[in-house]
C-alpha cells in the first residue's frame, strides 16, 4: 500500500548452479565430484557407469558424467534446446528430445559420441521420451498437447506413434518395471497428480492408484520391487510390491525427507 515491493531472489530457476549427491536411506549425502552447473533430469545408465544430465546454463545440452573417470563431457551441440536423456537398455545409445529441427522431435545417437544423429520422429507435436520397453524395441513418449497423453513409438520404421494411455485427462513420467509386467505413471485425473499402476503391455488390464496425498515422477528400483515417487512436500515416498498374480502394494512410506527438485513435469531423480 505505500508503493514498497516485495520480490523473491530467483536462485531456484533452471540456470541456477546445482551439484549432485547420492543420498542413502537415512538421508545421509555423498557428493558427486561433478562441477557446480544447472543440472536438471539426471538418468543413470543401466550399467550404472555414467549418468546423463541436461546442463541449462549454456544451449540446453545434454552433458554425460562418468563416475570412474570423474569427467563431465559434453554429448550434444546443437544450438537448439536438447533434454530429457533416456539410455537404451544396453547402455549404448542415447534417445534424447531436441528443438533442432523446430517443435521438439526425438533422436537418438550412440552414447559415446560417434556416429551421426538419427532424427526419429517428425512432428510439429511436443513430443518427449519417458521410458523404453525392456526388449529396447519401443519408446513410450509424453505428446503434449491440451491433455498430454502416454504414446507408444516403435523403433522401427515407419515409427509411427500408437496411444498407450489416451484419456480425458493428462497422462506424465510413465516408467516401466523391470521385467515388463507394470507401467507406472502420474495423472491428473482425480484433480490431482497421483501415481497409478497398469499391467504392461496389456494396459487395459486393470488400473490402481499407488499414492493417495498427491505424487509425481514415479521410479521402480532395480530389481522391481519397490516403486518410488515424489510427494507435494518434496520427500521421497515409495510402496513395496507383494509377489502375485495382480498388483499388490504396501501403504506408502516415507523413504526420505528433504526437498526434491522438480525439473518441469521431468523426474529429477534417479
């Protein structure tokens, strides 16, 4: 009322400089000997020997850290925005969204630089790679649009785009179990972000909600036992799933208090 403005600093936007830690179960912090940059959608690969970032203080580039050799070294560098970074299930390629092209397309290069860039899909839809079918044949993508919905891209071509989960409401951050057997993802559809759960890849085959106070950006552990997600506060809850023939869960827990970054609508963790 008498002419004073009030602001909040922007030290949290996506330029802000970030470091990377692993944390434990009891929430106990080892640094990762990375450089300080704006590291935002971290994908460990599944040979657990590198982890591929988006680095927003430059272009937009996709950066790679190697844990052994403890270096940082760039994989994209096209003057267009590239992010989210999905791994192929032998480690060996990259599939990546990139505005190169005008829109957001997907393609894909192999991980250690050589080789040309394959553009995969030529849209003008936003398109983003969430997850990849465990035989590494498909890539299921989130098609933003007024709704954004789950789709399913075959690897080969045609590549055209087939509706995974198609509904009224919108559909995010899909992640398959290892194995196959489940596709967790978040929606909407109750007012809310919760995490649901669906057989796989017969997703009509039933559907349970998995958080019930709110989630995002579901994560199965490796060996498919747990499944993990961000809370509204920014802990870290998951549910342990019981052997059988249909989904069955534990009540949710809390696995880490602390305050999770959320990169857009992408995971932050990993």
């Amino acid at each position: 009322a008498n002419g004073t403005m009030v602001y909040v600093p922007g030290r949290g936007g996506s330029g802000a400089a970030r470091s990377l830690v692993w944390v434990d179960r009891m929430g106990r912090e080892e640094q990762v000997p990375t450089p300080l940059r704006a590291y935002s959608f971290p994908r460990i690969s599944p040979d657990g020997t590198r982890v591929a970032l988006v680095v927003m203080d430059q272009e937009q580039d996709i950066w790679i850290w190697d844990f052994a050799r403890e270096r940082l070294t760039r994989f994209t560098f096209d003057p267009g925005a590239d992010q989210y970074p999905l791994w192929s299930p032998d480690s060996r390629r990259l599939i990546f969204a990139s505005a190169r092209v005008g829109g957001s397309n997907l393609f894909w290069q192999a991980a250690d630089g050589t080789g040309a860039v394959e553009q995969l899909t030529d849209r003008p839809t936003l398109r983003l790679p969430v997850a990849m079918t465990p035989d590494g044949n498909r890539i299921i993508i989130r098609e933003v649009g007024q709704q954004d919905d789950l789709m399913l891209v075959p690897l080969q071509p045609p590549r055209r785009p087939q509706p995974l989960v198609q509904t009224m409401s919108g559909e995010r951050n899909a992640e398959i179990a290892p194995g196959g057997r489940w596709l967790a993802y978040e929606s909407n559809e109750s007012g809310r972000e919760e995490i649901y759960v669906r057989p796989s890849p017969d997703v009509s085959g039933g559907r349970w909600q998995v958080s019930t106070g709110g989630g995002r950006m579901p994560l199965w552990s490796r060996n498919g036992q747990e499944l993990f997600y961000g809370s509204p506060d920014g802990a870290l809850m998951g549910v342990r799933i019981e052997p059988g023939p249909a989904w069955r869960s534990s009540t949710s827990a809390r696995i880490l208090q602390g305050q999770i970054a959320y990169s857009g609508f992408g995971r932050a963790f990993d």
